[in-house]
C-alpha cells in the first residue's frame, strides 16, 4: 500500500504543473501521485499522460468534465490508495528537503503500525507554509512553534493558542485518508475557496496531531487570474457565499465543545473568520444586493443555530465587520487592509 496519496487538481495548468509535479516525486515510490484533469482546454492531458508514462508506478491520471477544484478534490480522494492524504494546488510546489523529513516520519509511523496494530499513529500531520509571491521574491511564512509542540504525538487537549493569522488550511494539513472518509466530506462543485471546508470539516474525528516545524508547502501569489486575486473574489461572491453556509451547518460545534473545548474554541474562530472575509467582500461590493445578501446570511444563521449566531456576531471577530453605517463599513475596510499588508495572503 502507498504512504500517502498527492491529488493535484488541474485546470488548463500547462504553464505551471510541471514545477508542482515534479516536486512531489521526491516523495519517491512509497508516494502515489494522482493528477485530475478537469476538463482541461489546453495542453494539460498530455503533460500529465507524458508523466503517467514516465512513472508509471507512482502517477495516475484521471480525467474529467470540468467541475471545479473541489470535484477534482472529490474524485482523487475516491481513488486514493494512500494512507494518508495531500492535496497540491497546480500552481504549488512542496519543498524537497521538508518533503524527505515528512515522508521519513510517515514511513516510520506505518512502520510501526505495520509491526503492532495497537500503536498509535497521528490522524493528521501538519506543516508550515509559505506565502511565495515568486514575482515579487518575496515570502510571509505561517508556522505553528507557537501553538503545538513539535514532533510529538499530542491531543486537541493539548494545543495551544492558534492566532487569527496561523489557522490550519489545507496547505499545512496531511490528513490519515481514513479520517477524511469518514468524515463524509464533499466538496461542491464549480466552487472557489472550497479548501476551507476541507481543512475544517474533518477535524473533529482526528484525534491525534502531528506538528512537524518544516516550511513545506509554497503557496504561490501573484497570478492575475488566481481565485484569491481580489477582483475575482468579489466577482465570485456567490461562490464564497455557498462555502460560508456549507462550513456553518455542516459541524456541530456545541457537541464538538462538550468532547473536545480546545478544538471547538479553535473552529469557533475559524468561522469567525471565513464570517469576516465573506462580510468584508460583501461591504466592498457597496451594493443593495449585497447588503441584502448579508442580512440574509446572518438571519439564517440564527434561524439554524441561535447560539452559533449570538457567539459569532457579538463574541468574536466577525461581529466587528458586521457593524453598521458607512462609518462601520470604512472601519472594516480599513482594518481588512491593514491585515492585508502585514500578512500579504492575496
């Protein structure tokens, strides 16, 4: 059985996948690489079919009519034979040195699972990693020395503080495949920003860490056409919109509280978050259709889940970009802009 199983979702990705593929294939044989070709219009079938023939032992294509990153997301993690689980945006890249500790550990880890079944293995590892503006050579690294102690098996009991700016995303996490099927995770499809409810719906049914301090995953910024460039976004507000209502219903946090108190406190703040974002990107818009879309998502929230709605408008973050007039909305602004020039994540 493979190790760990790479999705990398591809989408007319001819200019790029190369230097994502390619990195991967430090994983070596243990590793199983499947490339999902999404309806591509471009040259992207045959790169990944040259690479299929090429390594024949490790890369499986799959390919597909177009439906977004999260069907290609879906249909890898259907196909997966891999013990555990990493998806690679086309336009990313893993770092090889940090790719050869982290498949080191997870070798030893099935190692030792393979030699006694009772032995614990981690549900989820998880990595630093990089903001790459590439064009701009610079970088903005997010790591989690802070919050979880390194390389030790540990507990949600056991984590620490995580700050607005370190939240798990999908770059940093290596789930066990098993966790996240069970989880019954799905993404929808023809949906941006999905990789929010992947990095948040599983988490309950993981129940061991792994923190490795390595900067593996180099998200890359820059590209005019990326999903997180800000015109796109706010001309794809439906979009984040239907992922905001997917990650508020789709985890029962007071019953997550009553097992798990640190980890509900943590997705507490995440959807805070995912809440700021979508009120913010709402405000921008400065429309009457806009300002209804908000109401709208704030009235079904307390309809679903009242005290998911009192917590989150009046005890956390997003109550904050909730404010009302224009001078509510200029503060928001204002603030959004600032955490965007510090943490430079678009």
């Amino acid at each position: 059985m493979k190790k760990i199983t790479f999705v990398v979702p591809c989408y007319n990705s001819e200019d790029y996948m190369n230097r994502c593929i390619d990195s991967l294939l430090y994983a070596g044989d243990d590793a199983e690489i499947i490339i999902v070709n999404d309806g591509s219009k471009d040259k992207t079938p045959e790169i990944a079919e040259d690479y299929r023939i090429k390594y024949p032992h490790i890369i499986r294509v799959i390919n597909k009519e177009n439906g977004g990153h999260g069907s290609g997301v879906n249909v890898g993690l259907e196909q997966a034979s891999g013990i555990y689980f990493k998806v690679v945006d086309s336009d990313d890249w893993l770092d090889q040195q940090a790719l050869e500790r982290l498949m080191f550990k997870i070798r030893n880890f099935c190692l030792m699972k393979q030699r006694d079944n009772t032995c614990v293995i981690p549900d989820l590892f998880i990595c630093n990693y990089v903001y790459d503006h590439l064009y701009e050579e610079t970088r903005h690294d997010i790591s989690y020395k802070n919050a979880l102690e390194e390389e030790k098996i540990c507990k949600w009991e056991d984590i620490g503080y995580f700050k607005p700016s370190q939240y798990l995303l999908m770059h940093s996490q290596i789930f066990r495949t098993e966790i996240l099927r069970e989880s019954g995770v799905k993404l929808p499809e023809h949906t941006f920003y999905v990789d929010n409810i992947f990095a948040y719906q599983p988490l309950p049914y993981v129940k061991h860490l792994y923190y490795m301090n390595i900067d593996l995953y180099h998200y890359f910024i820059g590209r005019e056409d990326q999903s997180v460039n800000e015109d796109i976004m706010l001309n794809r507000i439906d979009q984040q919109i239907r992922v905001t209502e997917q990650m508020l219903s789709c985890v029962n946090l007071q019953v997550v509280k009553k097992k798990e108190p640190k980890l509900a406190s943590y997705m507490y703040r995440y959807l805070s978050i995912i809440m700021s974002i979508t009120n913010i990107l709402l405000l921008m818009i400065n429309s009457e259709e806009a300002r209804l879309q908000k109401n709208k998502l704030w009235s079904e929230l307390k309809e679903l889940d009242r005290s998911l709605y009192l917590k989150l408008k009046y005890a956390s973050m997003s109550g904050l970009t909730n404010m009302p007039g224009s001078l509510g909305r200029k503060i928001t602004i204002s603030g959004y802009r600032v955490a965007q020039k510090i943490y430079k994540f678009n």
